[in-house]
C-alpha cells in the first residue's frame, strides 16, 4: 500500500507539472504572427537606414564580386583610373587620394550610407574633423528597383551625409531628375544641395552638393550608382564642374571612354 501511494503521488505531482508547464504560455503575451501590425507602406523608395536585410537575389547568371578590383597603378601625375565591383570604372585627377579598395562614408540618426571603389580630395583639410575631406566619390548598387527609383533612392542618401542628429537639419533641395546617357546606357542623374549645414568646427562646411547618377550594372548589382560630394563653402573647394568631369570619365567594360550627353 505504501509503494501504491508514493506512486500516487509521483503520478499527481507530474500532472500538475504538466498542467503549470501549459498554463504558463497561455498567461504569456501572444507572439504575433509574421508581419502582424506592420502597416503596409506605398512602393516609394526606402530612405538609407543601414539595415541588414539581405537585398533582392539577382538575376539567374548574373555576375557578381564579392570584393572590389585591385587598385589600377599609374605613372605620378597622371589620372588615376578606378574599376568597380560593378563593371563600371571611373578616372579620378593625380591630386585626388586613390581609395579604390576603401569606403567612404556617412552615418547620422541611426542611417548610414555607405560608397565603395571611393577616392578623395583635400583629405585631412580639417584636422578638427577626423577623416574630413573637401570632396569625395565613389559607387555602390541597387537591385529590386528601376532606374529611376535607384537614382532616387541614392539621392536620398543627403539628409544623411548633410545631417547632423545633435542640430537643427539643414536645408535640402534636389533637382528634377535628369535622364541622361552615359557611355551609350541610359541614365537618371540627381543634383542635391546642402545649405545651413551644421559646422561642427569652424573648419567644418555649411554647403555642400551631393550628386548621384544611376546606371544599369554588369556585376554584383543590376543597377550601379556613382557618387560626387563636394564640399562648397570651404577655402580650396573644388569648383563645381568636377562633378560633371568626373561623371564624363565614367566607362563601362571594354569601353575605353565615357561620355556624358
């Protein structure tokens, strides 16, 4: 009798075990199902966020790279040729600083925006700022999305590189998108300026332009996006015109020129 009623109590104990072991997750908040409370947004390019959400697949047989070329070595004083991960290569003068394998960029208010194959000029202008130049470029990618939406959703990318989450946001302006052609492939240019940006030193900008230009990809991407910022109100800023000599250097694969229309 005795070992009976041990039993009994080993059988109750574990069914009340069982019970409590139920009853927790029905106490517990509700785990909402995938995409419950996500309010559907209208198909306008996303703003740079950093986000590691991986990027749309590209196409079947679509190359790609997962690092950047080597860096192109040149005679002293000539122009320095960059090649990217996206077929394209773009030239930059001899007095610019060749970064081909590096990134130049920006991060503000928890978004980032991030160019690679990138190169400046007047590094280390400002020693007040670490990493300060009066002017940079460079090229990352799109995919899921048209040309336009792609060259849109880079120019974007100013109120990041403009901004400054410890003071008042400075003034943005863009220009109408451009269709152009470069290097015989269609193109979508986009012009911002940046004014009333905050100085965090007195060496810092208060204008500056942010221009993109998107065009379609032959690796890694099946749009690629090329990049100019200057800085516009410092002492040996770069005159406007860059951007547009700069955009003009712009080849594609087995091209030898490019050629902005």
């Amino acid at each position: 009798m005795r070992l009976r009623y041990i039993l009994l109590r080993l059988a109750a104990s574990v069914a009340l075990l069982f019970g409590i072991m139920w009853a927790i997750p029905q106490l517990a908040p509700q785990v909402p199902e995938p995409y419950e409370g996500v309010q559907t947004l209208p198909p306008v390019s996303p703003e740079p966020t950093g986000s590691t959400t991986a990027p749309p697949p590209l196409p079947p047989g679509f190359p790609s790279m997962n690092r950047p070329p080597p860096k192109i070595e040149v005679p002293d004083g000539q122009p320095q040729p960059i090649a990217t991960k996206f077929g394209w290569t773009y030239e930059i003068p001899a007095d610019w600083r060749n970064f081909s394998t590096g990134i130049a960029g920006w991060s503000n208010g928890g978004k980032s925006v991030v160019y690679g194959a990138s190169a400046d000029y007047g590094y280390g202008y400002c020693p007040e700022v670490d990493g300060a130049s009066l002017a940079e470029s460079g090229m990352t990618g799109r995919n899921g999305m048209d040309l336009h939406a792609a060259a849109l959703d880079a120019a974007r990318g100013a109120e990041v590189v403009f901004g400054d989450d410890s003071a008042a946001p400075p003034r943005i302006e863009y220009s109408e998108p451009q269709d152009i052609e470069v290097d015989g492939e269609p193109a979508v240019r986009y012009t911002v300026h940046g004014s009333g940006i905050h100085a965090s030193a007195e060496c810092s900008p208060t204008e500056a332009t942010f221009d993109v230009v998107a065009i379609p990809g032959f690796a890694t991407a099946t749009f690629a996006v090329f990049m100019v910022q200057l800085d516009q109100s410092n002492e040996g800023s770069l005159d406007y015109s860059t951007v547009d000599s700069l955009i003009s250097t712009l080849r594609k694969p087995d091209s030898q020129t490019g050629q902005q229309r």
